[in-house]
C-alpha cells in the first residue's frame, strides 16, 4: 500500500467516523426537542405535532376542572384546563402537582403530547414567578400578535 492509499484510507476512515457520530447526536437530539406553539400556531397546522411541543398561553377563566376524587394538594391530581391567546384555545390535560403560581389567568407553559383527541397530555407545568416575568417564547408570540405591551415597572404601562 502506497502512502497515497494509506492517507486517503485514513481521511475515509475519519469522515466516517464523524458522520456515525453526527447521526448519533441526531437521533438523540431528535427525541428530546420540544418545539414552542401558541394555540394560534396549532390552529394553523394541517395536523397536530406527533412529538414532543411546548405550548404557551394564558389559562382561560373558568376552565380548570379538578377529577371528581381529587383535589389540588393532590400529588397525582387530575386536572383539565384550557390555554387561550387571542385567537385561539388548546385543551390539557395534566397529573401531578401543579406550580403554587398556577391559576386562572396567569400565563403558563405546559410541555406534553397530543393524544388522539387533541388534548395536549402535560407531562410539565411551568407558571411565571412574578407580574412581570413572561417565558420568552410567549412575549414573542403576543408581541407577533399584536397585543404585547411593554412595562418600565410593576404595573406601568408605556404608552
């Protein structure tokens, strides 16, 4: 063997190498990605996400529904709800114990999959910790809409 052939078996001998540990990195990438929705987002899809989504919103009033044999304290809790923007409405469906901060109104993001209804089944709840915290994703998504509005403090309003 010449030492042509041996540099060029090498140099195969590395591409391929790196190209097993690219598709590696992939697939385990591809399992764990949570892609962000806002109902308005999820209405515009022919079909629902398969995988794994993020979904942001506000709670709507008057749709959290605890199980009949559970209450909030409840560690494995059932409880249904609804996300709403401005435009649009996703139910959910979650087991578990919810964030202290979890209420009507408030801003959440759940992270789950659809099941055959189309309900989101949540696996995470995350609620935002004070008045003037919104998860990135959200403010884009209300900022996109229209319907953002800024604040220089707790409870100011630009104008």
């Amino acid at each position: 063997m010449t030492k042509k052939q041996r540099r060029l078996l090498f140099a195969s001998a590395i591409v391929g190498v790196a190209a097993v540990a690219a598709a590696l990195v992939l697939t385990a990438l591809k399992s764990s990605v949570a892609y962000f929705y806002t109902p308005s987002d999820l209405q515009e899809l022919a079909q629902l996400p398969t995988g794994m989504v993020r979904l942001g919103g506000l709670v709507e009033t008057g749709s959290v529904k605890f199980a009949a044999d559970a209450d909030a304290s409840s560690k494995d809790a059932l409880v249904d709800f609804v996300i709403k923007d401005t435009a649009a409405k996703t139910p959910v469906t979650y087991r578990g114990v919810l964030p202290d901060l979890f209420r009507e109104g408030q801003g959440v993001v759940v992270e789950g999959r659809f099941d055959a209804s189309g309900a989101l089944v949540a696996s995470q709840v995350l609620a935002k910790h004070d008045e003037n915290y919104m998860p990135k994703e959200v403010a884009d998504a209300l900022k996109k809409q229209g319907v953002w509005q800024e604040t220089t403090g707790p409870g100011a309003k630009e104008p």
